[in-house]
C-alpha cells in the first residue's frame, strides 16, 4: 500500500475562478462549440444521398429521377461511427477543460506562493532595519565593528532587488490568471492557505484502475481506435453492391431501372484502401497503449512526487523553530558582546530561507496535485476522505 500526501489548500476564490475559466476561458469555449457541432453529424451521414433530377425535351417533355440506396449496413456503420466521433470531442472537451484547469490551479497556488514569499521578504527587511539600527548605535558605543553595520545594510539591498523581482513575478502570474479567466486582475488578492497537512491513503493499484477508467487522455486514444475500426468495417463494405433506383420517360416511354453497384474494375484500388485502413487501426491501438502507459507512469511518478513533500513540511517545519530559537539566543547574545554578529544574520537569512522554502514546496505540492487530477480526471478529495484516510494511515 502506498500513502499519497497532499496539503489541504483552502481558499475563498478558487473555485470561482475555475467556473469563470470554464465560462469565459476562450479555448474552451472553442472546443465545446467544436463538440456540440458534432451532435448534428449523424442526423446527415446516415440519411439517403440525394437523389438526382433530370429535365428534357425532344417532342414532348421528357424527365428523369434518380435515387441511390446503399446498402444498410453501410449507413448504420457511418451512424455508429459518427456517434463515436461525438464522443471524441466531448473528450476534446474534457481534456482542453482538464488542461486549462490545472494552468489555472497550479498559476493560483503560484501566486500563493509569491505572496507568501513577499510578506516574508517584508518581514526579514523590517527585522534588517531594526538590527542595522542596533548594529549602528552599538558601533557607535565602539561594542561591535563597522562589518556588523555593513553587512547588515548589503542583506537589506538584497531584500530589497528580491522584493522587486517578486512584484513582477506576481504581475506575471496575475496576467497569466487574467488570460486563461478572460477577466483582467490585479495585484492585492486575499489568498487564505491552510496549510495543515492530511495523509492520503491511497493504494498504487487503485491509481491506475482511476487512471484507465476516467483520464480523458486515455479515453479519446480508445475512442479514436474505435474510430479506426469502423472505418475499417467501412472500406470492407465497399465491397457489398448499391442499390440504384430510377425512373424516366427520356426514351418516349415510362421505363424503371433497378441498378446494382460493385466496383468491379477497382477491385485493386479498393483492396488497398482496406489495407490503408488496417495500418491505420493498427497505428491507433499503438497509439493507445502507448498513451494508457505515458498515462500510468506520470501518475505513479506524481504520486511520488507529492508524497516527498510530507517529508519536507515536517522537516522545515522542526528547522524553522530550531533556527527561530537559535537566532533568538545568537541576537541576545550579540546584544552582549558575546557572539559574532555574523552567527546572528545568518541565521536570521537561513531562517526566512527556511520559511520561502516551506511555502514553495507547498505551492510545489499543490501543483504536483493539480497535474495529477488532470490525469486522472477527477479531484483527489473525491477519491477519499481526508478523515477516513488518517485512520487508516495509523492502521500497523
């Protein structure tokens, strides 16, 4: 059995923007007026061809009609594959929904981030500027040396560029945001993060059966190898005769003709479409255990994924208390005389490291979650409960 963890990721707008993605997002309007043009496919395809009229004039009026009935397996082979082709665009649809989606998702998760970062980033500069003004008036005392000041004011310089660097991050994020909502945003959003993190106890074996079952990836291969068999079936039908019926007076006289249709002289021709068509099942049913394995192995390589980030919370979350103690103790020693400046803003700079990286590998993990709902084609919530999961998580 394998444990999938995720970090439970709550906020107050996502879920309104995944709806005005899938009302206002430009492709995906695109791709469901594509699949809902599909519905009046076979309302034609299996309809009789039109017939044919003809006029004439010699002593009298004289005319002529003609229709072309195929054989009946043939329209009902063009009806089941255009039923097909309908199922093909609705998972165009789901896939270009899918796509768009988990952008959307893992851009919003970004920008999380970006602010977390940020509000960090503001915080080790106010720190900064209450240190470089203690590091100054203890220099003045002749406690600390001039390198305590200037060091200070080198690491509030950098604060200050990485601050600027991430204002345009979150600009281009919040672009990003704006195109695939169609709406235009800006900066100064209320993300609201829980970041608790929630044991997933989710077997492997189960993954794959959810993967194969409902990822729109493999499901439009399979389709499409669907697709591939009945116009096989179809070339092979050539092979069965049209009926022709007509009706003219063209010869002076009322006459009816009964006509049979076989392509005798193009047997050949006929026999290598068939063949084409056989190539192009074969290349299909390739095609789509080739998907269905692509598929397979980036879902257990997600699931992975995502459980390293576990690992890593628990670990950054122990190291941002120790070091958090640890500058304590190394300021207040500082404060007098005992310790090098130096202990203390590196630990101040490795601490709000420690915290950015904390953030990223939960916008990471969030991310990594996102892709893989993409492919399996459903949200991971759905699969299980959070709850449910953690008793059996402390099962031996």
């Amino acid at each position: 059995m394998a444990l999938l963890f995720t970090i439970l990721f709550l906020s107050f707008n996502l879920k309104d923007l995944i709806e005005e993605a899938k009302s206002n997002n430009l492709e995906i309007i695109s791709a469901r007026y594509e699949a809902l043009s599909k519905n009046y496919v076979k309302s034609y395809i299996t309809a009789l061809p039109d017939p044919s009229f003809g006029l004439g004039y010699r002593k009298t009026p004289e005319f002529f009609i003609r229709q072309k009935i195929p054989f009946p397996s043939k329209l009902k082979n063009l009806g089941e594959s255009a039923a097909l082709q309908i199922d093909y665009y609705r998972y165009s649809l789901a896939i270009k929904e899918a796509e768009i989606i988990s952008d959307l998702k893992s851009k919003y998760y970004e920008l999380w981030y970006l602010y977390q970062e940020r509000r960090a980033l503001d915080e080790l500069l106010n720190i900064l500027s209450d240190l470089e003004r203690s590091a100054d008036a203890l220099y003045r005392l002749d406690r600390t040396d001039l390198q305590s000041v200037i060091r200070t004011r080198v690491e509030r310089e950098l604060t200050l560029a990485k601050l600027s660097f991430i204002n345009s991050e979150i600009s281009r994020v919040i672009a990003h945001l704006s195109y695939i909502t169609a709406k235009e945003r800006k900066d100064g959003w209320d993300l609201v993060a829980d970041q608790r993190v929630e044991p997933y106890f989710i077997d492997l074996d189960d993954i794959r059966e959810i993967a194969i079952r409902n990822s729109p990836f493999i499901g439009i291969q399979l389709i499409s190898s669907k697709i591939s068999e009945f116009e096989l079936e179809y070339e092979k039908l050539s092979y069965v005769p049209d009926l022709v019926l007509s009706f003219d007076t063209m010869m002076g006289a009322p006459a009816f003709f009964v006509e049979i249709e076989i392509p005798i002289w193009f047997w050949k021709n006929q026999k290598n479409r068939v063949l084409e068509k056989q190539k192009n099942l074969l290349s299909s049913q390739s095609l789509y255990e080739s998907e269905k394995l692509r598929i397979l192995s980036t879902v257990e390589s997600l699931k992975n994924t995502i459980n390293s980030f576990y690992e890593f919370s628990v670990a950054y979350a122990k190291a941002i208390e120790q070091t958090y103690a640890a500058f304590e103790s190394a300021k207040a020693s500082w404060m007098l005389g005992k310790s090098p400046f130096s202990d203390v803003i590196d630990l101040l700079v490795l601490l709000y490291n420690y915290k950015i990286d904390l953030a990223n590998k939960i916008y990471l993990n969030r991310a990594y979650t996102a892709e893989l709902e993409k492919y399996l084609g459903l949200e991971i919530e759905k699969l299980v409960s959070p709850g449910q999961m953690k008793k059996e998580v402390q099962k031996p």
